[in-house]
C-alpha cells in the first residue's frame, strides 16, 4: 500500500482535483520528501567539511 499525506490528499480533493490525481500527487509528495532526506545528509557532511576546511585555512 502506498504512503500518501493526508493532509495534502484532502487539500487537492478541497481544490477540486479528481481523486486518482490528488492521491498520485500526495503520493508523489512522500517519494520526493524520501529523496530530499536522502541528499539533506550527505550535504551536510560536505558543509561541515568546507567549514573545517575554511577554519584550518583561516587560523593556520
């Protein structure tokens, strides 16, 4: 069973869109939310890097 937010489900269908499209969207929404979370990590170890890497090139 797919995962879908409510919230945005019900919002759709309050604005009018027929059903099958509000739950692909709202379904859509939950997959593009699992990729950002997947990319957020990563570039937040490449921030922390490139302070560091600033740091030691400022306080040498």
């Amino acid at each position: 069973m797919p995962v879908m937010l409510s919230d945005v489900y019900d919002a759709l269908i309050s604005a009018g869109a027929e059903e099958a499209k509000a739950k692909a969207a709202a379904e859509e929404v939950v997959h593009f939310d699992r990729r950002l979370n997947r990319i957020e990590v990563p570039l937040g170890i490449v921030v922390a890097l490139q302070i560091a890497t600033f740091g030691a090139v400022i306080f040498q």
